[in-house]
C-alpha cells in the first residue's frame, strides 16, 4: 500500500513538475524566437541570448532539484531509486509539454517563419547539391513539424533522464550509520 501512495505522489509531483519545466523551456523558444525577429544587432542579440540560455538551463536543473527535495520530505519512506523514477517521469512530461509547443510553433503560428530561412538556406547551398539533394531536402522540410517534434522529445527526455541520474544519487540523502549499534562494552 506505502508504494503505491508513492507511485500516486510521483506521478502528481511529475505533473507539476513537467508544467513547470516545459514552460520555462517553451518561454525560452518563443522569447530567443522574438529577439531573432526583432531584428536587433547580431551582438546584443548573442548576448542576451545567451543569458537567457543560462537562466533556462540553470533554472531547469534547479526546478528538478527542487521537486525531487520536495518530493523527498514529504515520501519520508521514498529512497533514492524513487526520486529518479520521479524525475524520468518529469523529463518525459515537461519533453512533452515543450515538443508539442515547439511543434506547434512550427507548424501552425510561425510556419512561414521556417520556411523563409529553410528557402534561403537552399538559395545559398544550391550551386553545391544536385537534383535528388535537393528534392530531398524539400520533403524534410515538409516532415519539419514531426522531425521537430520527436527529436525535441527525444532529445528532452534523454537530457532529463541524465539530470535526474545525477541529481537522484544523493536525493533522499541517508546516513549510512543510523541502523548502527554499537556493542555493549
């Protein structure tokens, strides 16, 4: 019974969790999106893009870090391998949550956006392919909300998986001396 009342507050935690994670991700996609179309100078643009990537990145471990702590106070009787099924379980949501905006945002809000800069990296690579290249490149672009969708998702949850690893060895922590008894001397 104490697993499964485990189960069903991982899988709620996760569900937060994936929110807010996926959000974070999708805010980053749409606010570089903009800055790129804002048509600021190459510098300033780098720069805050950058930054930007660094508040996303660190803030997605932190997020992580923080509902698998969260997740460990309240699951007193969870253990280390718990936290990192709970945190498979957000990488797969939040990739979720982040694949499917990102396929939208190909697919339907900004698809000419795509096709703009796919058209003019076929203009500057054209004296370079030959003509089944070039056919082929065409159909890729008209798969692009799919490929975008799965290899973001792909690509998420591998991450995710990975961070959760890492963050899960010492999440609950344990002394490995609290079952110690010392012999009566």
């Amino acid at each position: 019974m104490e697993q499964k009342v485990i189960q069903r507050n991982m899988w709620n935690t996760a569900g937060k969790a994936g929110l807010a994670l996926g959000f974070l991700s999708t805010a980053y996609l749409f606010i570089t999106q903009w800055i790129g179309m804002a048509g600021m100078p190459a510098f300033p643009s780098m720069l805050i893009n950058l930054l930007l990537w660094a508040v996303k990145f660190g803030g997605c471990i932190w997020l992580m870090l923080f509902f698998m702590k969260k997740f460990a106070a309240d699951n007193p009787e969870a253990d280390n391998s718990d936290t990192f099924k709970l945190g498979m379980a957000m990488a797969l949501l939040s990739a979720l949550v982040y694949s499917a905006f990102s396929f939208a945002n190909v697919a339907f809000l900004y698809p000419d956006l795509f096709t703009e800069q796919m058209d003019t990296v076929m203009q500057q690579m054209a004296p370079m392919l030959d003509s089944n290249t070039a056919a082929e490149m065409d159909r890729t672009m008209q798969n692009l909300p799919q490929i975008t969708f799965f290899s973001n998702l792909i690509y998420c949850f591998l991450f995710g998986t990975i961070v959760s690893f890492a963050l899960s060895r010492s999440i609950p922590s344990r002394n490995p001396f609290a079952d110690y008894k010392p012999e009566d001397q």
